[in-house]
C-alpha cells in the first residue's frame, strides 16, 4: 500500500465506529428507561451476554 500508516488509520477509523455506535446505543438505552421510569443497572452476567454478543457480531461480517 502508498499509505504507511494504514494499520493506525484503520484503527482509529474503527475505535471512532465502534465509540459512535456505543454512545447512540447508551443514549437509547437511556431514554427508553427515562420513558419508563426505570434505572439501568447492569450484572456481570448482563455485561458478559453484550460482549459475546458483539464478538459473535464481529465474526459473522468481519
């Protein structure tokens, strides 16, 4: 490749992808507990199924 630095192109592009679209999924999360008049709150068990979940994510369409 012309460019030497793709590797920290890449990923910064992908950190910026992946800080965007954990800020949107926060916000909604959010504002449907506000419209329900609930509290989040977050288990180990909880925090290990989305992060399964998003590597089984990554797998699949990278």
């Amino acid at each position: 490749m012309s460019d030497k630095n793709w590797k920290r192109n890449t990923l910064l592009i992908g950190a910026g992808i992946g800080l965007l679209a954990g800020l949107l999924s926060a916000y909604l999360r959010i504002r449907k507990a506000e419209s329900n008049n609930e509290i989040i709150t977050f288990k180990a068990k909880d925090t290990a199924k989305i992060g399964t979940a998003v590597f089984d994510f990554m797998k699949k369409f990278l």
